[in-house]
C-alpha cells in the first residue's frame, strides 16, 4: 500500500506574521519557513504505518513555489521515500489545491491519503474533505487516533462531545489533530540521504485540466486591531452600567 501526504509551506509556527506596508499580503522575505505543524503529524503517522509493515512506500507532496523544495527534503529526511512539487506561482485556495491534488492521487493510486487537519497560515480547514468528495472516498477528519487493520481504518477523532470512533474502508483520505502523535527530529545523516531520494516536479497547470478557476480574490490584509485598555469599576452596578452603555447586556 502507498500512503500519499500531503503538505503545505508556512511561516514557521514561533515567528510573529508581519503584514507587508502594502497590505497586499504576509511578509516573507527572510522569515524561516516550515512544514505546517499538522502536517508534519501527517508525516510522522505514515511513517509509523509504514514502519509497523502496513505500508510499502510514503509519497509526500507538496503545491507550491520551488522554494518548497525545502520542506519536501525534510519530509524526506524524516523518512518519506520519494516527493513531488507542483509548482505554482500564486496563491493556492482550498479547492485547486484539492482538485490539484485528486490529479496525483489518480497517477499514485494510494491506499491511504493523510493530510493536517488545516494550515496555520489560512486555517480553512477545507483541503482534506474537498479532496476526499472529489475522489469520492470515506474520510474521518480530527483524528488522534488511527489504527490500519487490512482495508480497512479505525479512526478516533475529536469532536465537540468528545470521541468518536469510525471504520472506514481504504482508500480514505484522513485529516491529523494535534494528539495523534509527536513528530520526530531530523537527524544531520538523514538530512544527507534525504538530497538522493527522488523529488519529482510539475507545473500545477498540468494538474488542473479542465478546472473551472472561479476563486476568491483577496483584496488586503490587515493586522488585528491592538487590544483596547481595560478599565477597572467599584462595584457590580457600575460594571452593569458599563455593559449597558456598550450594548453588551
């Protein structure tokens, strides 16, 4: 069985996002980038798969300018056996990226796709059931849990009562929650080896054939408003009244 992950570039998880004076997107110059926190728990579960002998191959791939060659070599040096990037130029949304990548899910014929639950740059939360809707395969999403029996997957995910626990028949494409695992560190001789696996690229043009490009265009970005003062009041009645006055009560 192959195990298809896919990944996404981000800015790395301990920088502070600046928005470019412009206001026409995040700065990037000279921030460190990193493979989404998610998604790296979607690296670490396929290798454990794969290591307990229920896998035969980890596929990673990644949409993306060519500078995501970087977190693809890291996935490598984790332990993934071979990447493909598909490069693009621009912005990506949620559905090309899912229709994207139904094209390489058609070539590989995984058995297994694993993806984070969401990105930390957009959090939309939309790539992993817009992908298993198209390839019209199970999927269990916010999973801390997953076990592989055969063809088929038992999947703990977190909701808001709790746990819940699904079987689903493979291939079924499965979103990682924050609990699942904890990704392991690259080694310096895996960092070496990693630079002779294959890493594969296409223009993402050549995913897309006969997608219709109806996507949302972002017109500005803006930083958080600073946080207003708080004030301090004597008495219950003039927190009230503070509250009414605000329309908050």
């Amino acid at each position: 069985m192959k195990i298809l992950v896919a990944i996404k570039r981000v800015v790395d998880f301990n920088v502070r996002v600046q928005v470019k004076p412009d206001g026409n997107g995040v700065a990037t110059d000279g921030v460190k980038m990193s493979i989404n926190p998610f998604d790296e728990i979607a690296i670490e579960e396929a290798l454990r798969i794969k290591e307990a002998g229920k896998a035969d191959e980890v596929i990673v791939v990644t949409i993306g300018l060519s500078d995501a060659q970087q977190q693809l070599r890291t996935a490598l040096a984790m332990g993934a056996d071979r990447a493909i990037l598909i490069e693009s130029t621009t912005e990506v949304q949620s559905l090309k990226a899912a229709t994207s990548l139904l094209n390489i899910v058609e070539k590989e014929q995984p058995g297994l796709v694993i993806m984070g639950k969401q990105a930390i740059d957009d959090d939309n939360n939309q790539t992993p059931q817009m992908l298993a809707t198209l390839w019209k395969r199970p999927q269990a999403t916010f999973v801390s849990k997953l076990e592989i029996n055969g063809n088929t997957a038992l999947a703990t995910r977190e909701v808001d009562a709790g746990l819940e626990t699904l079987e689903i028949n493979l291939p079924a494409v499965i979103s990682t929650d924050l609990r699942l695992n904890e990704p392991r560190f690259v080694k310096l001789p895996d960092i070496m080896k990693a630079k002779r696996k294959p890493l594969d690229t296409m223009t993402i043009e050549e995913t897309l054939a006969g997608f219709n490009d109806n996507e949302l265009s972002i017109e500005k970005y803006e930083s958080p408003q600073p946080r207003q003062k708080g004030i301090m009041v004597e008495s219950v009645d003039e927190l009230v009244a503070q509250l009414k006055e605000r329309g908050l009560v």
